[in-house]
C-alpha cells in the first residue's frame, strides 16, 4: 500500500484519554514508532497518554479491548510483523488486523492502526519514524484515532 494521499489533520485533542498498546518485537522500529505516536499526540493537546506493553501483534486485541473496556477515548495499536518463510506471518497479521477491528467496532472506541505489515526489516525501518524514514505511521496511527474520537464526540 502506498502512503501517498495520507491527510493532513489539524487536531484538538485537550481533554482527551489515549492509550497506546504497543507490541515488542523489532524494538528499534517500535521504539521509532512509539516516539511518533507520543509526539503526535502530544502535539494534538492530549496530555493524558498512558502505555501498555504487550509481548507481541498477536496479543494487541486483548489488550486493545481491555484498555478500550476502561473507559479510553481512543487506542492507538503499534506492532511490527516482518515476513519470515513460514505462513505464521499471515496468521499474526489477520489475527491482529480482525482481532483489532472487532475491538473498535464492538466497543465504539476507535483504534488506530499502526501495525507494520512488512517484508524485511528495511520497509518496517522506511515506515518507523526515525530519522532518514519516509514516513511515520506510529504518527499516522495516533493522528487517526484522535481524529476519528473527535468526528464521533456527540454522534
Ligand atoms: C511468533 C512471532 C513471530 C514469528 N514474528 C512476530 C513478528 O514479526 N511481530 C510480532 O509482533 N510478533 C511476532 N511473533 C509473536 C506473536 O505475535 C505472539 O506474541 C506469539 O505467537 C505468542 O502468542
């Protein structure tokens, strides 16, 4: 999927409640994709950002749904699943992006998705947030759940 044509959202995020639940495998494009989350959210006014740490994407759902049980705003997902020569892959990546999906439509609290789906270590790295990448979706991730709980405040 290409990131061109990703939006460029002006938020007002004061008041709200966000938790990343964020898994932690790759750490390096975690750590990159975490920092993108915070700092996203920290320039969209929300101060209250909590983190849970999960071991890895498989178990970002049950922690999603947790969190989104607790009474959050919004949940931001981070994970990073890289290929390897088995189908494992394809098992943790459908069972992260269903398991993730359910979480937010079931509870109405809207989930951003930030979990790299990636070939090697250098598309994960391209997308992480640090410097030299060319993009930033631990960033892209936040900005669209905190986006997504504004549009449906009073809906
Ligand atoms: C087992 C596994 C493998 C092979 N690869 C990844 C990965 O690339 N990214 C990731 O987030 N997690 C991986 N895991 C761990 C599973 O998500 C899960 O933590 C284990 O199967 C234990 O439930």
């Amino acid at each position: 999927m290409s990131g061109a044509g990703a939006p460029s959202l002006e938020l007002d995020g004061r008041g709200l409640r966000v938790t990343i639940v964020a898994a932690s495998w790759h750490t390096v494009v975690m750590d990159g994709l975490v920092a993108g989350a915070e700092r996203a959210l920290a320039e969209a006014g929300v101060h209250d950002v909590r983190l849970v740490r999960v071991p890895g994407s498989f178990e970002l759902p049950v922690a999603a749904a947790r969190v989104a049980r607790g009474g959050v705003d919004a949940v931001v997902a981070l994970g990073v699943i890289i290929r390897g020569g088995t189908p494992h892959f394809d098992y943790v990546c459908s069972a992260a992006t269903t398991g993730l999906t359910d979480v937010a439509v079931r509870s109405g609290v809207p989930v951003g998705f930030g979990v790299l789906t990636c070939d090697d270590e250098a598309q994960a790295l391209d997308r992480s947030g640090l410097p030299g990448a060319r993009e930033d979706k631990g960033a892209e991730a936040a900005q669209a759940a905190v986006a997504t709980a504004l549009a449906l405040r009073g809906v």
